[in-house]
C-alpha cells in the first residue's frame, strides 16, 4: 500500500502504524499502539528520511532504551575518508545507534551518500558546517538562500536528523557580551551562526525561516536536532542565563515543528557539575514538552584532557538516568584532536556503560538481562559465556588470556583465594583447599 503521510509524526497522529514502529516496537519490548502514541505526542522520534533505504529504524525517547551517537568526519588536518568509514564499521559493529558526519572538509557528498546508502544506523549532520566548503565561499558572503539550500541537499541526500542552531538570535549578541561567560560559545555550528550574523547584521536564517526549513524536513521526514549554540563550555557557564534563555526559545520552536508534523530532538549541555544535571533534564523536559533530550556528556569537570570519554560518561549516567534520551559519546581525543579508531572505540564502550546503567536505574524493560546472565556465568566460571554478553569481549579475553592463571577456576588475581570458588566448594559440602 502506498504511503498517505508524510513523516512518522503525521502517521502517527492519524492513527497509522508505521513499519518503522513496528521495528522500534519489538526492539523497545513494547506495544505498537505505544510506540505509535508516543510518536504522535513527539516523545519518541524515529528518525527515518525516506532516502535511507537501508536504515534499521530505532526510537530515541526518554522511556525507551538511552541511544547513543558517534561524530565523525574529515577535517583539514586529517582527511583520509577510509579511516573514517573503519570508525564507522566500529561503531556499527559495537552498537552505536546513530553516526553524525561533521566532516569540515573537501567534497563531503560522497562521504555522506555512501553513509546513506550502506550504514543502517541513524545518520545525522550539521549543515551550517558543510555550507562554507560547498561553496568554497567565506562565511560573511553566504545568502540565507546559501545555508537553507544545503538544508535540504543533506535532506535529500538521506540524512535522518539535522543540527541547526535555531534558538540563536540577535539578541544572544547582546547577552554573550553582557553576561561574560568563561568559555563565551563553545558549540561550533552556534559559533558559526554567531560570526554571520555579526558579520552580515542579519538576523539568524535557521530562526528568521523557520517554517521554510520545517518544510524540507516535512518533505523527507528529516528529524531536527535543535542545536544548543550556548551550551556550557566549562563548568562556570553551566545553567546560566545564556542558556536557559535559548532554551526557552527551543521549546517554542519544538511547537511550531510539531505543527507541522515535523520530529523533534533538543540539544543540551555541555559541561556540567553533576549536582546540576538532573534539575536541566527536568527543566528541558519542561520547557520543551517531552521531546527527546540529546545531550554532549555532559562533562563533569573541566581539568581531565585524555580521560574525557570518562568524565562524560559520568554526567551521561545520571542525565540519562535523569531524563535525556539520547547521548553524544566523548572520546579521550576531546578537545585535543580527531579522534582515531582505537579512541573511538574507547568513546563508543564510556557511551555504552553510561547508557545501560541508566537503562537499569530507569527499570527498561529487561535492561537488566545480561548482567543477570553475567552473574550465572561468572558463578560457574563460563568464560565464554561471559564474554558473549560483555560490552567488549575482546578486551575482557584478551585482559585474561595475558596474564592467564594455573587453574580454569580462578583467575590470576586470587588464586585459589577466589571467594566465587570458596562458596561454590562450601555449599557443595566439598573441602576447600587453598595452598
């Protein structure tokens, strides 16, 4: 049967199960009626453009499993594309959800072609940084027309979600001057929207049109991602005016996306001090109705270049466990470089552990599976049970097989001092030898 709607919002709102939320259904252990209710109330997107015909739909929403996103992509510095496409095969094979392409570099279409072609996660990008080397123009002589018009080539291209710094505006100039933030704006896109509108003495397109924007995502079923430009850069900027404010605004914005049937995700901080991070989820999930909640980290302190996969995976634990839906994985290479395959994979498994405590701490629905088999098989010392369902195997197998013990039964760190084997000897009624 041919389709009669547009996006998975519209069909949900008329009454239409989709087969994507069937997909998304039987994966998040729930009904299709629920599924396709909370589509239709924008707390579950299903970011599905129509031109990714090898997707494998998932839901991103604050009651179902925490997703999570891998960034990558070219830059000047580094611009070998098959290096990029073995850390999009990492993340795949390691679980990743969704793959952002912030390439800032060379031709970027056919990079994110093949992604839309081949990738089954959810791809997304962020126009406003692909406008400058598409038109091999400077920013200050970009049109509104220029920047719109790569809206919709990456909607046509496939893309499944799209950041734009639409809560932006003139008058953020005068707060960022007023308010004397440490880290001022840290958010790229928002950074780049900020210099154009000081530069051009317009006012911000993404926001000025709007509902020309939500027409182009309408069209291709585009999920936006609405972009934090103001988003703490370090713990200081952490909820302040600045902020809150451009929060506000994407609530507004949420509404009027919802209007016209369009999905909606909504960005957040940052860098955060952990005691902060639940109240900002409750706030946003406030202020902007339910819709998803995509959160960087947040990072939990400022001073750990190297470890930041670690201090965003902290915060990412309780702002999921809070209410954020959606996590964008940290690398150790933060703030200090393109991150290569191996620092991916350290981002990717922080991310993962980050988001499966929260789903256990938010009681999803058997989010607690595996741990319980983990436990069944380390009482009975089953290695390879045990490496069937860790985040990681090969690291856990490799870890063991190192330093390898004298007996099957232990492992190298206690010996027949292991308390698993005491116990299991004990209650057997067997003797427990130790030296």
């Amino acid at each position: 049967m041919e389709k009669n709607y547009s996006t998975q919002m519209e069909a949900a709102k008329m009454g239409i199960v989709t087969p994507e939320m069937k997909i998304v259904a039987k994966k998040e252990y729930r009904t299709e009626e629920e599924i396709r209710e909370l589509v239709a109330q924008g707390k579950v997107t299903i970011c599905a453009n129509k031109n990714h015909k090898c997707l494998d739909p998932e839901g991103v929403g604050s009651m179902l499993r925490t997703k999570i996103n891998v960034n990558l992509g070219v830059s000047r510095d580094c611009k070998d594309y098959d290096i990029e496409m073995k850390k999009v095969q990492a993340a795949v094979d390691m679980g990743a959800e969704a793959i952002m392409d912030l390439s800032s570099h060379g031709n970027t279409i056919p990079f994110r072609r093949k992604l839309t072609s081949e990738c089954p996660a959810m791809i997304g990008t962020v126009p406003v940084y692909d406008s400058v080397i598409h038109y091999q123009r400077d920013l200050a002589t970009l049109t509104a027309k220029d920047l719109i018009d790569v809206v919709r080539l990456h909607a046509e291209d496939g893309v499944d979600f799209v950041t734009l710094h639409c809560g932006i505006t003139r008058h953020t100039i005068d707060q960022i001057k007023k308010h004397k933030r440490k880290m001022n704006i840290v958010s790229r896109g928002g950074s780049l929207i900020f210099a154009w509108m000081c530069m051009t003495g317009n006012e911000n397109p993404f926001y000025e049109y709007y509902d020309e924007i939500l027409d182009i995502c309408r069209e291709y079923d585009v999920t936006i991602s609405l972009g934090d430009a103001c988003r703490p850069g370090c713990l200081a900027d952490a909820s302040d005016v600045c902020q809150i404010e451009e929060l506000v605004r994407l609530g507004e914005l949420t509404k009027r996306a919802w209007a016209k049937d369009v999905q909606v995700m909504v960005e957040g901080p940052g860098h955060m001090p952990m005691d902060q991070i639940e109240a900002n989820m409750k706030i946003q999930q406030s202020i902007c109705m339910g819709a998803p909640f995509y959160v960087l980290g947040p990072l939990v302190t400022d001073i750990a270049p190297g470890y930041d996969h670690i201090t965003s995976a902290i915060g990412g634990a309780i702002a999921a466990a809070s209410g954020a839906a959606f996590l964008c994985y940290v690398t150790p290479a933060e703030h200090l470089a393109l991150p290569n395959v191996d620092d991916v994979k350290q981002g990717i498994i922080a991310s993962k552990i980050a988001a499966h405590a929260a789903d256990i701490a938010k009681k999803i629905p058997h989010a607690m599976d595996r741990d319980n088999e983990m436990a069944d098989a380390r009482r009975t010392f089953r290695w390879d049970d045990q490496w069937a369902v860790s985040l990681d195997p090969e690291t856990a197998k490799t870890i063991r097989d190192s330093r390898a013990p004298e007996h099957d039964d232990t492992c190298s760190m206690c010996g027949k001092f292991c308390a698993v084997r005491s116990m299991n000897k004990a209650l057997e009624g067997e003797y427990i030898d130790i030296l």
